[in-house]
C-alpha cells in the first residue's frame, strides 16, 4: 500500500508539474526514504526492479515532463485498434496504407457522430438558495444576484474527468507540499448566466450616472442599447461610445459589445437631426423681414428637433422607389419555381447545374420587368447587382464556362432589358422615357438627354389624364397659391402636374424666368424638396444633413490642419463650435467648408438683425444668389436655436 501511494504522489499531474527544482529534490528525497523504510519494515523481501526504476523518476520528470503523459496504456489502446484491424482484414498486402485508410475512416465518423460534450450530468436536483450553507448562499448571491434556485449533483463530468462530492483535488502547494481541497458541493448554473456588472455612463460633463447589470453585460450591442433606452428612459437615437485604454482613454464608437467589461466608462451622445430650413424669397414681393414659415417655426423652438417626413403620396404613373440596396429576387410563376426548386436540390446533391432554356427565357423576362420598376436603364452595376443576387437565390443557375458564373446572367439580362424596352415602344404604349432614346428623337439637336440620377425622367401622364386637363391644373394651381395654409392643396395638384412639367422642361428647355411665371409653386422650399423627390426618389434635405453629419469629424480634422489666410478664418467659427447645438454646428461646418475650398463666404451668405425691406433690396437686388441669415431681435423675441436661410 506504501508503494501504491508513493507511485501516485510521483505521477500525480498536479504535484510532477511543477517548475520548480526544489520538488524535484523533494521527490528523491522520499524516494530514498520509502526505500530505506521498506529494506526496515520488510527485511525478509528483496528490492525488485520497479523500485530501481522509481530512482529515475526525478531525472524522466526534469527531461519529459509529468510522467502522466506518457502512460503507456494509452499507447496500448492505440494499438490495439490496428491489431484488431490487421485480424479482421486477413490481407497484408500494404498493410500500411490498409491500416491507414481504416484510421481515418475511424477518425472521421467518431468527429461526426460521438461528439462528446465539454460537460455531462446523470441526475440533478432543483433546490431553492435558502436551502443551501449560508456560505455557499453568499457566494453565489454575491457572483450572481439574479439567480433564486440551483441545480445540485453528486457526480459530474467535466471535459472527460470525473468529479465527486467528497472527492479530494490538489489545489496548489504550500513550501513544496501539495495542498488538497475536499469538493463539497457540485451546483450547475446556467451557461449563459454571467456575473453582475456595473457600468459608468456619461451623458455631459454634469451628468454622470450608474448602470447596475444583475444578469451581467448583454450578448449584444441592440440589447445594451434597449437597456439604456429602457432604464434612462432615452428618447430619439443615440451613439454609445467606450473609452480605449490603448488611446490615452479617448472615446471611440462602440461597434462591437466585446469592447464593454466590467465598471467600463461608456458615453451616451443624442443624434436628433436638427434640420436648416432654406426657404426662397421673392425680393420684389418682401415688404417686412421675411418671417419664419410654419414648420421653421415649431422647429425652431427648441434644440431637440425631429424632422417627420410627408407620407409618401406617389402616384402610379411614376416610380416612386429607388434602386434597393439588395436587389430581391421577384416570385416566379408556379411551374417555374418547381424547376427552381428541383434544379437547386440537385445542385445541393451532387453539384448538377439546371439548363433549360424555357425556364431562363421566363426568369428573364420577370426580372426585366422588376427592374424596369425601378429603371429602364440599368447601369452595369445594378445589373451585375441583379445577376450576383439570381445566383446567390438559385446557385444552380451558375455559368458551366464563366469564371464567375455570372457573367453570362449579365449579358442575358442587359439584351432582354434592350428587347423589353422594344417591346413596350412597340405596343404604342405612351412611355416618354423611351420615345425621348430611339435614333430619331436622339438626332434631335438640344434635346436633353436623362441623368443617371433622374429615375423619374419623363413619366407617362396619369391615367385618365390629357393635356388639356392637366393645363387645367396649372391654372388652378396659380389660383391655390394665393392662398395662405394651403400647402396640402398645393402638393396634391404638384404631383399630378409632375409628368406635363417635367415634359415641359425637358423638351421645351424654358428660361428660369418662363418658369416661375407658369409654375411658381415649384419655387417655394417644400416644392423643391418635394420635386427632387419626384425625380430621384431620394429626400433631399435629409440625405444631405446625414451625410453632412457623418463626414463632420473628418471635415473637422481637415478644418483644423489648415493654415494660410483661411485656417485664420475657420480657427474662430472652430472655437465657438461648442457654443452651438446640431443646427448650429452644421452651419459652422458649411461656413468653413466655403473659406477651406477658397471661396469668400461674406459674398455667397449675408447676415441680418431685424432688416427692412428696403435694405435687403439694397444689398441683395443685384446678386444672382445669396443666402440670406435673418437673426430676430434677441430683446423682443425668445431666442432660438436655429436661423433662418433663405435663397435670393
């Protein structure tokens, strides 16, 4: 029994791997002194050859590291599977390669059938926390304070070792000798249970506050946004940023939930769009300084300004969507999606490609008529766009001969959108857009062509609709235009006039003043967002205010680094950006954009405190363009936290 215990001392993984010399000194030491004490208390038995190898233990150990590892048990099960293998097969003609096949063949459905789990329950026990050891309570309470009730067992094993309660484990060592713990007691937490954490969120320099997590950070970077929405009670969009240590602790965006551990500092920043309204001013009809209209008002008012953006009211003679970002594949009709459907299961099988003809003629043909939903010429990259997300739906549709697989799906769909073009001019169907591209109309010397932008170019005529009715329109609209608060009347009767407009400039090419005098809504600030909507299906305002918002940390970067006469004149609009909120601070940006691209900014933008109408005919009567900035009487009105621009 002395020997079985000194055997396992010296192979004990926990004890022989430890770096130290001095154990390794402490081994023989106790090596001699078991031999000794076995000659004192056995003199009758002789010493046998495992006691002579039991001596270089301490050396194998300095050399080979823990002994454990080279058990030559595991070895034997090795080979045992190859002396089995050998007895079965009865041939030894290249054995080798013979037994080599069966290992990996062995190797392979072991990995895919017997995937053992990192942890392996037989039994367990509900049990509340109150019935647990006050110490055990505390400690879990303490580590996880959301949890009411654990799971206890007897046995469990972990990444193939077994544990027990009442079983003893070597937990470190104290002056060379092994120290042991006795397990208690074995719980089971849930695995995705994660301590508490706590967190440091500022929202300004006064305003600082504590976020306390009992089920720890979140898993992800949604769920810690709708923690702080939820307990901040924060509304509108906002930007969570983190402090990198690796930076001297300036803040960065946070794009990733690995970035937030515990008692981390995270910052809180608002991004409510604040919008500039620009409003376009007649200066023959201004008879006071020009008052803020209706929606600059309300928006006006504070700081926090959202901007709501009309329903979309689009009628059905013009597209009212732009290109998507990820092109859909339309539904196809029900026999094809059964070939589809078939083709891409074989595909999936065996790498079979599906080649018939009288389903690609079908497939071309539906999404000629998607695209020309959004376009009638589609540019390379959209085409290429649609071929990419066809392949990615249905890889069965591959090119056998492209090196992509895609380009033939190219070239396909670009001829059917050339014949489908044909095929609706050809049925004398009322599509301006195509009429204004054939060889005869394209000869026509002066006549515009379309813009890759222009997405509504020149739109059919609404159904129903004739010239004569619509020039009806145009008169009353001159009549609604009189009228004050009448912008919904105005917009309804703009929409439907949009293709005779749009024919009206495009192929007559009017002078700006010929314009104004048949359509003078279309001056006013609405029409003219609403218009550029019409045309691109974009948002005018809007995509620029965001797109001005997400180049501003590089244009102040830029702004900064300049020098000469212009840095000495964006340096003070720099200094007082701070001042501002989102309203102001755009208006800076644009200011020093216009001085950093060399341009004088007292020639393009005026401002004015509380101007008459004879002033701004003075100064502004012989400009082509000038945005004029009214500031209000800051002794007579509330101040506000945004200006008035407005187009001369």
């Amino acid at each position: 029994m002395a020997d079985a215990d000194d055997t396992e001392r010296h192979c004990g993984p926990c004890h022989v791997s430890s770096p130290y010399r001095r154990k390794h000194c402490y081994l023989d030491s106790i090596i001699s002194e078991h031999r000794s004490r076995f000659l004192d208390v056995f003199p009758q038995h002789k010493l046998i050859p495992k006691h002579h190898f039991l001596e270089h233990y301490p050396q194998l150990i300095r050399e080979f590291g823990p002994l454990a590892a080279l058990w030559t048990m595991r070895f034997e099960a090795k080979h045992s599977f190859f002396k089995k293998v050998v007895r079965h097969t009865g041939c030894f003609r290249n054995i080798l390669l013979s037994l080599a096949n069966k290992h990996q063949l062995m190797v392979a459905y072991h990995q895919s059938h017997s995937v053992k789990p990192s942890l392996a329950v037989t039994k367990t026990t509900e049990v509340s926390l109150d019935v647990l050891k006050d110490d055990l309570k505390d400690l879990v309470k303490c580590r996880f304070p959301a949890v009411t009730a654990v799971h206890v067992a007897n046995n469990v094993c972990s990444l193939g070792t077994n544990y027990a309660v009442g079983m003893l484990l070597c937990c470190g060592s104290t002056a060379g000798l092994p120290d042991f713990s006795e397990v208690l007691q074995i719980m089971l937490l849930p695995v995705d249970m994660a301590p508490s954490a706590k967190l440091r969120i500022i929202f300004g320099e006064d305003d600082v506050r504590k976020l306390l997590l009992p089920a720890g950070i979140p898993s992800t970077l949604q769920d810690l946004n709708d923690v702080l929405r939820e307990t901040f009670d924060i509304t509108g969009p906002f930007t969570v940023m983190y402090q990198d240590m690796d930076f001297d602790g300036q803040f960065f965006t946070l794009t990733s939930i690995e970035e937030v551990q515990d008692k981390a500092n995270l910052k809180v920043v608002k991004t409510e769009p604040v919008i500039l309204s620009l409003t376009t001013v007649d200066m023959s009809e201004v008879e006071s300084p020009v008052p803020l209209s209706t929606e600059a008002s309300s928006s006006s008012s504070g700081c926090d300004t959202i901007l709501l953006s009309a329903p979309d009211e689009s009628g059905p003679s013009y597209r009212s969507k732009p290109w998507p970002f990820k092109f859909e594949i339309p539904d196809f009709s029900y026999d094809i999606d059964l070939a589809l459907e078939a083709g891409k299961q074989a595909y999936e099988n065996d790498g079979t490609l599906l080649n018939n003809p009288s389903v690609t003629s079908s497939i071309l043909e539906k999404l000629a008529e998607t695209i020309f939903g959004f376009t009638a010429y589609p540019t390379g990259v959209q085409i290429l766009a649609v071929a990419e997300a066809l392949i990615e739906k249905y890889p069965c549709l591959k090119e056998p001969g492209s090196f992509n697989g895609l380009y033939g799906w190219q070239q396909r769909i670009k001829y059917k959108m050339g014949n489908y073009r044909a095929k609706l001019r050809g049925r004398q169907l009322a599509i301006p857009e195509l009429e204004v591209n054939t060889l005869k109309r394209r000869c026509s010397k002066g006549f515009k062509r379309a813009k890759k932008a222009e997405v509504n170019y020149l739109p059919p005529l609404p159904f129903g609709e004739t010239e004569e009715t619509l020039e009806k329109e145009r008169l009353d609209l001159l009549k609604e235009i009189k009228k004050k608060n009448n912008e919904r009347a105005i917009n309804e009767k703009m929409e439907k006039s949009f293709a005779m407009r749009r024919t009206e400039v495009v192929k007559d090419c009017p002078a700006i003043q010929d314009l104004l005098e048949r359509w003078p809504s279309l001056f006013c600030e609405n029409q003219i967002k609403e218009e550029f909507k019409r045309i691109t299906t974009i948002h005018l305002e809007r995509t620029f205010l965001s797109r001005l918002d997400g180049y501003t940390t590089k244009l102040l970067e830029i702004f900064r680094r300049k020098g000469g006469t212009a840095g000495t004149k964006i340096k003070p609009m720099l200094d007082s950006l701070n001042e501002h909120h989102v309203d102001g601070r755009r208006d800076i940006i644009i200011r020093c954009l216009v001085e950093y691209l060399g341009e004088s900014g007292e020639e393009l933008i005026k401002d004015y405190q509380d101007v008459s109408q004879e002033a701004l005919k003075e100064h502004c009567g012989n400009h082509m363009m000038k945005i004029i900035v009214i500031h209000p009487n800051v002794a007579q009105e509330k101040p506000r936290s945004r200006e008035r621009v407005s187009h001369h």
